[in-house]
C-alpha cells in the first residue's frame, strides 16, 4: 500500500478525507491558505472593550443531514458533544438543523487535532516527479506526497491546475468549468443589547440585500456578547463586491432595522467569492490518473452544502485507499 497523501484544503470535505485516509494507516498533511482550518466552516471572535465579545460563525450558520452517511456521523458527534440540533426547522421547511455546540469552526478543529495540518499555507503549483507530487507553496516550503487530494471550490483548483501545465480532457475541463458559485457577502456585526429576532435566533428572509440574518447568541455560541451575522443576497453580494465596508454595513443594518434594538458596537465584513455552488459536476469526486494519481472533491461535486462536501471527501477517500500508486 502507498504510505502518504497531500491534501490540499483543510475544509470538511478535506478535513473527512484525511481522518480516513489516516484511519488507514496513510500518512497524511493537509496544506490550507487559511489562517485557521475549517474553509467555510468559519467562526470568528469580535470584541469591544474588555466585556463584549461576540463569537460569530459567518460560513455555513447550520448544516442537514439527509444520508444515513452522514446521519450516522452525526449521531457519532451529537455523543461527543461536538454538535446539536439548534432548530426543527426554518421557515416552517420542518427540517432538522444542526449547528457546532462551541461554534462551527469548533467542528473542523475537533476533526483535525490529530492530523498535519499546515495553515497559512498557500499551495501556488504541482508537479509529477516520476514517483510522487511535489507541491510548492507561497512561503517558499514544498511538500511531496505520492497521491494528492485538491478540494478547494472548483475555480481555484481548475486555476490551480492551469498554472501547474496539469492536463485534463477538454470535456472533462469543460464541464468542470461550468460550476459557479454564488458570491456571498457576510457582516459580522456586536451589538450592545439582545436583538428581537425570533427563536432559535435565525431568520431566512431570502430578501434583497438581506438574505439571512442569525443570532449567535440565542444559537448558544456567543454568551457575553450579542454577535449577529447578515448575509447578503447574491444579487446584492454581485453587485456590492467593491463597495466600502461602510457602505455595505448601513445598506445591511437599514434592511434588518426592524430585529436591531440597540447600537453597533463593532463589525467586520467578509467577502465569500464562492460560497455555495449554482450547480454541481454531478459526481461525488473526479480522479485522474496521469502523470500521477489526483484527486478533486469538495461540494462543487455532489452538492453545495456541507453534507455534500462531506460525502464528497469521503467517496475520494475511499477511492485514494485502493487506486493504484
Ligand atoms: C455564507 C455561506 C453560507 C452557507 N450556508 C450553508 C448552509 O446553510 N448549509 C450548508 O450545509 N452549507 C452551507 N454553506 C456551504 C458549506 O459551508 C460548504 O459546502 C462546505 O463547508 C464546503 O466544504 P469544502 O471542504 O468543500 O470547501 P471549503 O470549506 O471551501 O474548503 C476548501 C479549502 O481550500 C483552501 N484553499 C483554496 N485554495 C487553496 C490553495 N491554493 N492552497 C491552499 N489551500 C487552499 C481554502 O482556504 C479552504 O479552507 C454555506 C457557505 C457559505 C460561505
């Protein structure tokens, strides 16, 4: 059996792939850009003077779990007290939704404490050397491995492909090229006072420019600190990308006036190019084989929710475990 994988994306889909690459016995380094792991499973922390702070997820606010798959993850993680069910349902749609209990990034550190990780790490080209990847990255550190897994959304691995002369059949490419994202812009925002936004602290309008806004405290993740998160509409995202921060934030607050009871005390505003997929290639992971053995998975694949990039990187394992070296 062949001893190692590169993984390049620390999300959950690369996140789940390792662990079972790593259950294996195969030895595993995940290469991430981020400064923290998790991809779009994303929390941050805002303060204002020494007594507010607000813990704030401002990627996925909650996932589903249709697949016994990932049902049985679940189940696993609901035991261990990584995650809950934060609500029954939005908008009346009577749908189980779960949330991280300390946060969701939490998830991704849970699934990564035993595993190389390398954050920071901005993977720039991939090279085939007879026997193994030879990946070098931003800082100048390069890493090898004899199989290598890419899960970033579509567009940065096809870039990434494209800079690395790595071939693919124009079909294939084609088709790949055809999944886009939906941009997304997310203002995390700390208030002085509790919000009237109704329990469990989450509200899908799909309005324009308003399209969620959620409670983190109510969601039992931010105690001392009322931490709201507003997304904006993909149209608004789209139209919006340049825009001043300052801008952005009063066009945001002046939607969601009417579940504001109190003054901003501090924001920031963070830009998701690609946050969820307008469509999907249609398969769980795309491996190639020449000149060495790569693998794409993420939830451009199978489907743009976090139980898609879970499957995902599941299945891609699964396929790295027995594909020749
Ligand atoms: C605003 C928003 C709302 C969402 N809402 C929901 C929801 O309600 N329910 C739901 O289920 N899902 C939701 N999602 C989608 C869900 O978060 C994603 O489907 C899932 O987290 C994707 O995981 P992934 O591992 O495929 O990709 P990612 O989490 O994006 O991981 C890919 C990783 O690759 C890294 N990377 C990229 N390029 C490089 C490079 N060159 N070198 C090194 N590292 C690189 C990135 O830093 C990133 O960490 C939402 C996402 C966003 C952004």
């Amino acid at each position: 059996m062949y001893k190692d994988c590169l993984i390049i994306g620390g999300g959950i889909s690369g996140l789940i792939a390792a662990k079972t690459l790593h259950h294996q016995g195969i030895s595993v380094t995940i290469l991430d850009k981020g400064r923290g792991i998790g991809g779009r499973l994303a929390t941050r922390r805002l303060n204002y003077g020494n007594s507010q702070e607000g813990v704030i997820d401002y990627g996925a606010p909650h996932f589903t779990a249709q697949s016994p798959t990932f049902q049985n993850m679940l189940q696993e993680w609901l035991e261990l007290g990584l995650v809950k069910v934060w609500s029954t349902g939005f908008n009346r749609d009577n749908k189980t939704y779960y949330c991280g209990v300390e946060n969701n990034r939490a998830i991704a550190k849970y699934l990564a404490r035993d595993l190389d990780v390398h954050t920071s790490t901005r993977v720039t080209r991939l090279e085939w050397r007879n026997t193994h990847w030879q990946v070098d990255t931003e800082t100048g550190t390069t890493f090898t491995g004899t199989k290598l897994l890419l899960t970033p959304p579509l567009p940065q691995t096809l870039a990434l492909l494209d800079n690395s002369n790595i071939l693919i059949k124009p079909e294939i490419r084609e088709k790949l090229s055809q999944v886009s994202y939906h941009p997304c812009i997310a203002v995390l925002a700390l208030f002085s006072q509790p919000n009237l936004i109704p329990a469990p602290g989450g509200l899908r309008l799909e309005g324009n420019p308003l399209k969620w806004i959620i409670c983190n405290h109510q969601k039992g993740i931010s105690p001392s600190g009322y931490g709201v998160t507003m997304y904006a509409s993909p149209e608004y995202s789209q139209s919006h990308w340049d825009s001043n921060d300052e801008i952005i934030v009063q066009d945001l607050l002046n939607s969601a006036a009417t579940w504001l009871n109190s003054a901003i005390l501090t924001y920031q505003v963070h830009r998701w190019r690609y946050s969820q997929a307008k469509e999907v290639y249609g398969e769980p992971y795309l491996a190639i084989t020449k000149p060495g053995t790569l693998v794409l998975a993420g939830d451009g694949f199978l489907d743009s929710h976090l139980e898609g990039a879970v499957l995902s990187g599941l299945a891609a394992a699964n396929y790295l475990l027995v594909s020749p070296s």
